[in-house]
C-alpha cells in the first residue's frame, strides 16, 4: 500500500510540473495574492501528528544537501538539532494552521534583520542557505501529503500552495538578504569615510594617460582642491624644493610599481607635510593608473621637529650637567680628602691626645671618608645611563671582578660566597659589575655579627609563560638571577621602601653605607628592561631576585 501511494504521489507530481500548475506557481510569487485554502489543514496535520518526523527529516536533507550552516552547528548533536528544529517547527506550523502565512514570513524576517536567530548571527547565513532551507522544508512537508489526502486534485492545489508559499519566502529571504548586504556595504563605507576623516588619510586612483584621479573626499580636504583636479595643476602647490623628488618617485613607480614619497604641499599661504603611498598597475607591461593612500601628517611632524628641538636641547643641558657634576664632585671631594688626611696626621702624630678629643678626630676622620662614598654613589646613579653598549659578558667573570674589590670585606667578616655555573648573557659590562658589587655589599653589611656571612648566587631560565605577573617586555627568554644571604632581613613590607634614595631601615650609628646602594641596583635593572624584587622576613636573610630578558 505503501509503495502504491508513493507511486502514485510521484505520478501527481509529474503532472504538476507538466500543466498548468506550473505556470501558476511562477504566477503566484508573492504570499500576499494567494489566498490558501489546504495550506492550514495540512500545517494543523504536521503539528498535531508528525512534528518529530518533519524535524528528523529535515535534519536528513541538510545533510544530503550538505547545507553550509551546518558547519555553524557543528558543536551539536544530532538530537540536540532534532529538538531545535522541532522547537521552530512548533511555531512555524502553528502561525500556517492560523492562515497566517504573510505574518510568517514577516516575523522569520524582522527577527533576521534584528540579529535575534538562536544560533547563528543574521550575516553568518550564506544566500545558498537561504534557498535550502526552503527547499528542505518544502521536501519534507511533500513527503507527508499521501497520508493528507489521496485526492488527486486537492494534492496538486495542495502542492500548488507548498510551491507558492515557499516561492514566495525564498523570494522576500532573498530580497531582504541583498537589501541588509546593501545597508552592510553602505555602513562599511561611510565608517571607511568617517575612519579617514579621522586619520586624515585619503585615497586615490590615478589614471597615468589622462592625468585625471578618483579620489575619497578627504583627498580633496586634505589638498584644499575641488575635485576633478588634474595632476599639472595638483602639482603646481608641491613645495619648489619636493617637486623634483615626487616626480622620481611617480617615474620609479611606473618602472618597479612601488610609490612611497613624503614632500610638502604649499597652498594659500599653508604649509602641510603629505606621506603618500600606492602601486602601480600594470596592462601589457605599462603602467596604466596608480592606487594608493595620502595623509596629512603635519602634527606628526611639527611634534617630531619640536622633540628634536627639545632633544638637542636635553642633550645639551645633560653634557652641562655632566660637566657640572664632574667638577663639583671634584671640588667637593678635594677637601673631604684634605680633612681626612689631616685628622689622619692628627690622630698619627699627636700622642698627648685626650680620649674624647681623639675620638671626635676619629669621628670627623669617618665623615670626611662617608661623605667622600656618598659623592661616587651619587655620580655612580646620576650617570648610569651614560655607560656603554651592551655586550656579551660572562656573568662569573663579572661576579668575580666584584669579589676582588670586596676582598678586604670578605676576609675580615669571613663569608663564604657561592654561585652556580653562570651562563653568558648581553649587559652592559660596567654596570653589572655595579649591580653585584652593590648586592655583595649589602648582603656584607647587613650580616649578623655572631655568624660568618654566607651568600649564595643562582640562576635560571624563565619562558615568557612564567612571567606574566611582571611588566617586562617580550623575548625569547628570561634569566632569573637570585643573590641570597643569612643576615639580619627585614620585614616583607620594607620590601620596596629599600630600594629608594637614600632609604634606611636602621640607623647610620648601627650600619653604614650611603643608602644608595639599592637605588643604583634598582637603576642598573631597570635600564636592561629587567625587574628585580626582594623577599624577606626579620632575622631570616633576604633573597634579591633579578629577572632580565633575553
């Protein structure tokens, strides 16, 4: 019986197609002039007694169809889709069982233009889904007619019907589909427009034979010209002494089909600078036209005169500067070596001293030496930036140069020193020589005076993963270097304060030094890109933790 109905179905299709129905159905494109007399007998039908099979078979047309918005659903399973489709379905059959047909559509297509589909955005349907998918539900609604009716006629009025109504909404889809593309492509040009505007960019196409370009208006507010102007005349207000040099590169383009020139465009008394850019295109081995962008890059280079102006300027105030400091050190340290050799005379050659005399010598003898070590760190910090190109260095070889100067410290508190095989890394020599020397130092002063000073240095590879907390730029990879100590420590909230001028966490009398010994570490770090950090608690040592990249 089965079998019989489908052939039989099939036969009153063919005779749809091959009389007058089919001229109807191309007649009737148009929802609103036909008036649907099965149409909501039969959406009634589906809704009621096979909604879960129109769903399933949809489903297994836009596969056999290969519909390209599946592709958008891909993250779904097939009964996760089956249950959106009957849930559309639903709605759909409801509004063709109420003989709403036109408020349909309608509604299918307010909610497209208003980006409100459930899945898929409204510009991410391509216009072949448009058609199939039309064309898949007027299949699937075709295979349930038999069981409608076996009426001869009422099938064809009936097909006739499914025809007109999905004719008719593929026809609006398309409509509305080339009209939001339209909007689309109108909205996209004006915010090009609007984007120019901004940047003060314009573009151009230049006919090469004719002279004549096609411009963006703001090619014509950027030249102050009325469109249409040809290139003789354009080139009339390029400044005397650029004209020579945009026409080579105008004559370069047309040869190797580059154009890039900067020049300056005087026009009524205005001066601008002008970047211009573009290619040439080539018919038969010529060059014919060349397309490209110009803008008006005046504020860029006012500001970039002014900061050279300006940078002249700082360079010549930093040499003053530079040779002010070097004679005021100078002039400065002179006499603090006077007063230190002069109460060195007094305290060697005058024996009848009294306690407390001799100990006001002994005390202005150590001033004189403290005030002299504050000077070099002060003009170590001032002129850390003057210091060399980097290079590649040995970081042992460097540790150990910081050693040997700190020799006479090292033997008289007795620490012991140890550091891992050092890799070689690209620094500024002198400076990180300063760096561990100042490390090395701190750790020494900051000992605990019943326990021999114990100071460990290591190192390790970072990625750029393992830095993420840190402000530092990218790179390959980064070094981590750690100089730990045993000494006296400090509670972590000082953990910043230590490393400004002339900072201290205990007084002069119990620790000496400048205060500035973490100040030009801090310096030294930051000027290779770098961050260093310390961690710390009371009693426990401290650990200095520099990252650099590499």
């Amino acid at each position: 019986m089965a079998v019989q109905a489908i052939a039989w179905y099939r036969g009153a299709l063919a005779y749809s197609f091959n009389y007058k129905w089919k001229a109807v159905r191309f007649i009737r494109s148009y929802i609103s002039t036909h008036t649907y007399q099965l149409l909501p007998a039969f959406a009634r039908h589906l809704q009621e007694h096979r909604l879960e099979e129109v769903a399933r078979q949809q489903l297994v047309l836009a596969r056999e169809v290969e519909l390209p918005a599946l592709k958008l659903l891909a993250a779904y399973s097939d009964e996760q889709l089956v249950e959106r489709i009957r849930h559309s379905m639903q709605e759909f059959l409801g509004l063709l069982a109420e003989g709403k047909a036109t408020e349909l559509i309608e509604l299918s297509l307010e909610r497209w233009k208003a980006d409100q589909l459930e899945i898929i955005g409204k510009f991410e349907l391509l216009a072949e889904d448009i058609y199939l998918i039309n064309y898949i539900r007027q299949r699937a609604f075709r295979l349930f007619i038999p069981e409608f009716t076996t009426d001869i006629e009422t099938v064809l009025d009936l097909v006739d019907e499914l025809d007109s109504f999905f004719t008719g909404s593929t026809t609006a889809a398309t409509n509305t589909y080339i009209g939001m593309l339209k909007d689309r492509i109108a909205r996209h040009e004006q915010e090009l427009l609007d984007a120019q505007r901004i940047a003060r960019m314009g573009s151009f196409e230049l006919d090469l034979q004719t002279g004549q370009s096609n411009s963006s208006p703001e090619v014509y507010r950027i030249f102050d010209i009325e469109p249409g102007t040809g290139v003789k005349n354009y080139m009339e207000y390029i400044h005397p002494q650029d004209k020579e040099r945009v026409a080579a590169s105008m004559a370069r383009a047309q040869q190797e089909g580059s154009y890039e020139v900067e020049y300056r465009f005087l026009k009524g008394g205005k001066l601008k600078y002008i970047w211009a850019r573009g290619i040439a295109v080539f018919q038969n081995g010529r060059a014919v036209r060349i397309v490209g962008t110009v803008q008006d890059v005046s504020l860029r280079k006012k500001v970039e005169l002014e900061l050279r102006e300006k940078t002249l300027a700082l360079e010549r105030s930093n040499e003053s500067l530079q040779q002010f400091a070097y004679v005021a050190s100078h002039d400065l340290k002179e006499p603090l070596r006077k007063i230190a050799t002069f109460t060195d005379m007094v305290l060697t050659g005058i024996e009848e001293l009294s306690v407390a005399t001799r100990r006001m010598v002994q005390r202005a003898n150590q001033l004189a030496v403290h005030a002299g070590r504050m000077i070099d760190d002060i003009m170590a910090y001032s002129t850390l930036t003057l210091w060399g190109e980097r290079q590649s260095v040995s970081l042992a070889e460097v540790i150990g140069e910081a050693l040997e100067k700190l020799q006479h410290r090292i033997e008289a508190t007795k620490a012991r020193i140890h550091f891992d095989a050092l890799p070689v890394v690209r620094v500024v020599r002198v400076q990180f020589g300063q760096l561990f020397e100042n490390l090395l130092d701190n750790a020494l002063t900051f000992s605990r005076p019943e326990e021999p000073p114990q100071i460990s240095i290591s190192c390790t590879w970072l990625q750029e993963g393992d830095i993420q907390h840190y402000s530092l730029p990218h790179a390959d990879r980064y070094l981590q270097l750690s100089v730990a100590d045993n000494g006296i420590g400090f509670g972590q909230e000082y953990a910043e304060k230590i490393f400004g001028l002339f900072s201290r966490l205990h007084p002069k009398t119990e620790y000496g030094g400048s205060g500035l010994g973490l100040a030009i570490a801090r310096r030294i770090v930051d000027n290779h890109s770098g961050t260093i950090f310390a961690r710390s608690r009371e009693g426990q040592g401290a650990t200095f933790i520099i990252i650099l990249p590499q």
